[in-house]
C-alpha cells in the first residue's frame, strides 16, 4: 500500500520580523491510497505421501480430477526470473501435466539410427543421417540386422555437402525384447505364532538372448552386428523366512 499525504502549518501569530510572509494560497491535501495488488499465492499444504510397498499396503486408489497447475506456475515464476517457492513444486502434477496416451508401438523391435561418420552439414557433428537407403537390407531376426548390398558405395547414401540426411530418425529396427520371468511364494503354519515363508524367483525363464542395438556407423566394418545384451541370462532366487 503507497499512502501520499500532505500538511500546512497554521500560524496563529503574525510573521515574525523579517520572516517571508506566509502564503495563503496552500491547502490541505488528504491522504491518497494507492491500491495494489494483494498477495493471495499460498502454497502451504499436506506433506507429500510417502513411496508405499504393493505388497505390504495393496490399495490403489484414483483420483476423480487431475490437478496440473503447478507446473504452469513453477514455469510462470522462472520467466519472471523469480525462483519458485519450495512449496508450489509438486511433482505429481509436474507429471500429470503431459499427456501419456501415445499410440503403442506396432512392435518390440528397438529402434535406431544408421549415421555415418561424415559432417556433410558442416555443423561439427560427425554422426549425420543418411540421405538414401536404396541397397541397404534389414531383418532385426538375423545376427547381422543391417547389410550393404553387393556393389553398393556406402557414399551413395551420404548426403551432399551441406547438407543434411532425409532419413529419419529411429527409421531402422533390431531385435526386439520379450522375456517371461516367474514368482512362486508360499507360507506354511508351523505353530500358533510361528510360519515359514518361501519365495521362488525366476528371470528371463527360457533363458532367452536379447542383443543390444548393433553397430550403426556405416562406414564401420561392424556395421548391424550387436556386441552387447540387453537382458542378463537367467537367473533364480530363493528367499526363505521364519517369523516367530
């Protein structure tokens, strides 16, 4: 609030000798009240709940309305070059804020890119896209997923100089991962107050390998040969409890 005020000093008595005679002509200004903006933000609230283990507390629960504010306002405060309060970061509607309902993918297949080690563009970046894959041949099921045909000069497929590859992003495709694993628990009585608890684990059952993405430098000789695994091979666990 900004208060403006003015005041005239009354002088009963005549002037005093020599003093500059007083000026009748001013006159009392009342205080004037600037309005401003009242400060409404508040942020204080509940404390965030707590991570919960499924297996001690299985209740899922969901929320009539969606709540995504807090990311608008966090935003809001850092354009204004303010740093947000503690408070008004909620990471829940953080999150809630994006949408999540993106088409499924037509394929486990894992996505990459093919680059060649060329900076055709001249940005300094010396994995640019191809611009071309006429003679080049994939299967993700094969243990090489991606081969040059016989004959092709890997600078066919390169783009001019300046500029940049046509071919998209994440165009190609390797083997896909699919694994089954398997959980066995059961708990015995052994006394009134006394049970024995077995738990079986079992990852990756069928002890399947899942290559990792293959070498994509074209000029590599490793070119579509995968030299690494996605998925460790099986394995078991055995958990034993006695409570008492």
């Amino acid at each position: 609030m900004v208060m403006v005020t003015g005041s005239r000093v009354a002088q009963a008595a005549g002037p005093e000798a020599g003093a500059a005679p007083i000026d009748t002509s001013y006159r009392y200004v009342p205080p004037v009240v600037v309005p401003t903006e009242p400060d409404r933000e508040r942020y204080e609230g509940e404390e965030v709940s707590p991570v919960k283990l499924v297996a001690a507390e299985p209740v899922s629960t969901f929320s009539v309305d969606v709540d995504t504010a807090a990311y608008a306002n966090t935003r809001r405060f850092i354009e204004d070059g303010q740093m947000p309060p503690a408070d008004a970061v909620r990471t829940e509607e953080f999150i809630n804020y994006f949408r999540y309902d993106y088409e499924r993918p037509d394929s486990i297949a894992q996505p990459f890119t093919v680059n060649t080690s060329r900076a055709q563009n001249f940005d300094g970046n010396l994995t640019d896209r191809l611009d071309s894959v006429n003679g080049v041949t994939t299967n993700p099921q094969e243990p090489i997923s991606v081969r040059l045909s016989p004959g092709v000069d890997p600078l066919s497929l390169v783009a001019t100089r300046g500029e940049q590859g046509r071919v998209g992003r994440n165009s190609f495709r390797a083997q896909g991962i699919a694994t089954v694993d398997l959980a066995l628990s059961r708990s015995f009585s052994l006394a009134e107050e006394t049970t024995f608890d077995a738990r079986l684990e079992v990852f990756n059952l069928f002890n399947r390998t899942h290559f990792g993405i293959p070498v994509r430098i074209l000029e590599s000789p490793g070119l579509g040969q995968s030299f690494d695994t996605q998925v460790r091979s099986r394995s078991i666990r055995l958990a034993l409890k006695l409570s008492f």
